[in-house]
C-alpha cells in the first residue's frame, strides 16, 4: 500500500487470518514506523491494567475495526505482543 511516497508495512505474524487465535481480529495496532497489527482486544486486555494506556476502551468500539496509534515501532510491539499471545 503506498500513497505519496508513505508505505504501510503489516506484521508477518500478526496479519489479517493469521492463525494466533480461533476469533477473527478486532482491533489494528499502527507502529510509528507504520506497521499493522491485528490483534484481538480481549486478549490485550487481559494483559493491561489501564487499556494500554487508555488507547484501547474496554467498551466495544463504535468503528467496525478500529486503528489505534502507539508511540511504538515495530520490533517493540512485535515483542510485546508475542509476549501476550
């Protein structure tokens, strides 16, 4: 995906269908450096005492599937999130 010169990475392992969890995903995660995560919000969290932050509502969102941004890149967030899964 590109546009303008920007490219859009998504997560080899946490990509739309990857086979982490019997549910589809819910949310997608944006890295700083613009990679995707799809990801499933109860699992996050289980693992979060504050909703990431307060970035994810433990309301079920008004948007389909929703983007949230992190002030994370990549090779973070991969980490963080193997750890979870």
């Amino acid at each position: 995906m590109s546009e303008r010169g920007s490219q859009i990475s998504v997560s080899t392992v946490f990509h739309p269908g990857a086979d982490i969890d019997p549910f589809p995903s819910d949310l997608s995660l944006s890295t700083s450096d613009s990679t995707l995560f799809f990801v499933h919000t109860y699992r996050l969290l289980a693992y979060s005492v504050n909703g990431f932050n307060s970035l994810i509502p433990d309301t079920p969102p008004v948007v389909d599937h929703p983007v949230v941004f992190l002030p994370l890149n990549a090779t973070v967030l991969n980490i963080l999130l193997h750890t979870i899964y």
